[in-house]
C-alpha cells in the first residue's frame, strides 16, 4: 500500500512545524515527505487531504502499566487466561489514542511479555510493546507482591537472568526507593544499595536489555544515578545536585505525574493513599522544573495501570499534566516523540517524520500546540508499521 497524507500540518517530533507538508508511506516505512504538491499522486493507493490537521509522530509511552488490565480490586483474583485478555484489551487502548510504542514497567505473572508476543505472532493487534516481566525488589520492597525478589548481588544477578531468560526487553527496578503504594514505608525510604543497582544495571546491559526504575526519594535517586541507571522515573525529590549528575550521565527523568494527580486531585483512591500522596504534588512539580531548567532529558511516561486509576487509553493526560507544571506543548509532544525513542534506544526507526522510519502516524484534528488537550479528545487517525488502526477521517 501506497499511503499520501497531504496538506498536512507537520510537528516532525524534534520540534519542528511545517504548514502544507505532504508525507507518503510506503509498506511500513515513511517514503517521503516535502511541501505540499511536492510528492507525486500517481501510483497511490490512498490520499488523505489532511487541509491543515496535524500529522505527527506516533506517540511513545516509555512507562505504563497494562497487566490485568485497568486496576479493578473485584478482577484481583482472575484466573492467569482472563487477566491476559484484560491486558490485551487494556493495551490497545493505548494504541487507539495514538501511543504506537509502550514499554511496560512491570507486570503479574510477566503477562505483558506474553501479550506482546501475541502481538507480534499476528495473534491479535496492539502498540509496538517493549516488556519488563514481573520486574525486581528488594525483599519486602515495592510491588514485592508481585516483583522478583532479591537481596543483595548475586541475588540482584540472578534475577536479572531470570527476567531476561523469561523474554524480558527492559529491567525494571522497583526498589530504589519506597512508594505511594508501599504502605507501612515512607515514600523517600531507601531501598537497594548503589552496588546492588550496579549489579542490575550491568546484567541488564550485558544482556542487550534495557533498564528503568522506581525512584521517589533523594538518596535512592542519587545511588541509581551513581549505578548508572537509564532513566530516574517519579523523580519527586531531586535536587541540583541530582540533576546535575543526570545531565553529565546523560539519565533520563520519566516524571510520571498521572497517579498523583489522581490519588491527590481527582481522590480516586483509598484514603491512606490520597494521605501519602498529596504532599508529594508540590515537590514533583518542584523537581520537574529544576531539571528542565537544568537541561536534564525528560521523557514522556504516564505510569497508568496498576493500582493507578487512572485508565489505559489515558495516556496523553500526562502530557497535559506536564504542560501544567511548567513544559512547554512542544516540548512535550518532543518528550513523548523522538525524545522517548532515544530512551528506549529506538531513534533509528520511530519518533520522528522523516524518510525511513517506520510509518508510525497519528492525524489530530486540532493543533496540540495551541491546546495540548486535542490529543485526549481530537485523534482522528493511527497508524502502526504502515497499518491503520483508527480512521475517523471519512475518506
């Protein structure tokens, strides 16, 4: 299939904007982009007169959660078969709101490889999904309920293996820090050692995997940073100093605003967790801005799922939540396009509008420039290695 957008608004994902733009997919791959009329019509199967809406890079969320589905306590106890078609279902949500690539962050029973690989098989459809399996924890750490866990190096070693023997894409370390779902433990406690984290991060690495993680309180974000982490995701208590080893390390924040902001603003959770999280707003916001004013790469994450309640599907609430605390709409959009792939080590095939990256697009009816919201409430048009997904331009 020969696909021509044309008339096209273009955000080109590292920031640029480009009025009457045409783009031309061909199989799965982006053939050609240029002013509008520059791109010969004929031999095209399919011409969408796009008459100004934006076209724009597949979205990226490098940190999400879609195991069991959306966090319901009555499905807690679902048989394995049903909660992975919870997954399934939950995660194309993600798709059908513009997100063509997610990196999961941790799942039950490593459903999220399995759903993955359904995927991949043609067994049903779905983002591009990079897997963490069940992830690793300190004993009694966060997630401990459903994480690997593990004490100490050798421990840290072998769970590493196991997670990357289980199919893993990326290693999610849960117990840098305690979190707003530890109860008993306050947020900023610290959890696995800076040697311990080093263990995970060099077995990750020798396996060709990538790494994220857990990471609330200062002391614990400073050991992961000096462990050589890839990304600090919550990030709420950083400091100049932190941000300044990020920067010279080149670490990632992913700052995952969507859980607190519907545990303390919305209050769609338990009372003991609204408690924990509502001082927590300020400090996020706080720490968000000193990294962007400190020149630290920020990467789009929204941590949905989980204990969450915030919904699959909702993901570009983030980017709104980002906005709000200080980014700029395009900076954002940067952070949730090429910005994320760098992250997940995919910049060679998604994350931006350009000849020979893989045809992952998405058409917005209103400017997300002007109002960042249009991506919640305005997506007309997906589109995933060359496949489209959601249509609702009526061509």
């Amino acid at each position: 299939m020969r696909v021509l957008f044309t008339d096209a608004t273009m955000l080109d994902g590292k920031g640029g904007y480009f009025e009457h733009h045409d783009v031309l997919v061909e199989g799965n791959r982006i053939v050609g982009v240029g002013p509008r009329g520059s791109i010969a019509h004929t031999d095209v199967d399919r011409i969408y007169d796009l008459q100004g809406m934006v076209l724009m890079p597949g979205m990226i969320d490098t940190h999400l959660h879609f195991a069991g589905g959306d966090y319901d306590p009555a499905h807690e106890h679902d048989p394995v078969g049903v909660l992975a078609l919870r997954s399934l279902e939950a995660v194309q949500r993600s798709l059908l709101a513009g997100f063509t690539t997610v990196r999961s962050a941790g799942a039950q029973y490593d459903l999220d490889i399995d759903v993955r690989d359904a995927i991949n098989q043609g067994i049903s459809f779905g983002p591009r999904i990079l897997a963490s399996g069940r992830g690793l924890t300190m004993t009694g750490g966060h997630v401990h309920h459903y994480a690997i866990e593990a004490d100490g190096v050798d421990e840290i070693r072998r769970a590493v293996r196991t997670l990357v023997k289980r199919g893993a894409d990326s290693i999610k370390i849960f117990a840098v820090s305690a979190g707003v779902a530890t109860a008993g433990a306050d947020v900023d406690v610290e959890g696995f050692t800076t040697e311990e984290i080093r263990a995970a991060v060099f077995e990750a690495t020798r396996a060709r995997k990538l790494n994220q993680t857990h990471a609330i309180g200062l002391t614990g974000i400073k050991n992961a940073i000096a462990a050589g982490v890839t990304s600090i995701d919550h990030g709420i208590f950083l400091d100049e100093e932190a941000c300044q080893m990020m920067k010279e390390k080149g670490t990632y924040l992913v700052p995952t605003f969507g859980p607190f902001y519907y545990y303390a603003v919305r209050r769609k959770a338990e009372p003991w967790r609204v408690a924990r999280a509502e001082p927590l707003l300020e400090p996020h916001r706080r720490s968000f801005r000193m990294a962007m004013e400190m020149g630290v790469k920020i990467a789009m994450g929204s941590d949905l799922g989980a204990p969450s309640r915030m919904k699959n599907g909702e993901n570009a609430l983030e980017l709104q939540l980002m906005v709000e605390a200080g980014m700029k709409p395009e900076d954002a959009i940067v952070a949730a396009t090429s910005t994320a792939a760098e992250l997940l080590k995919l910049d060679h095939l998604i994350g931006t509008v350009e000849p020979g990256k893989l045809a992952d697009l998405v058409v917005v009816g209103r400017n997300p420039l002007d109002d960042i919201t249009a991506l919640q409430t305005d997506i007309r048009l997906v589109m995933r290695d060359g496949v489209i997904y959601r249509d609702e331009l009526n061509m």
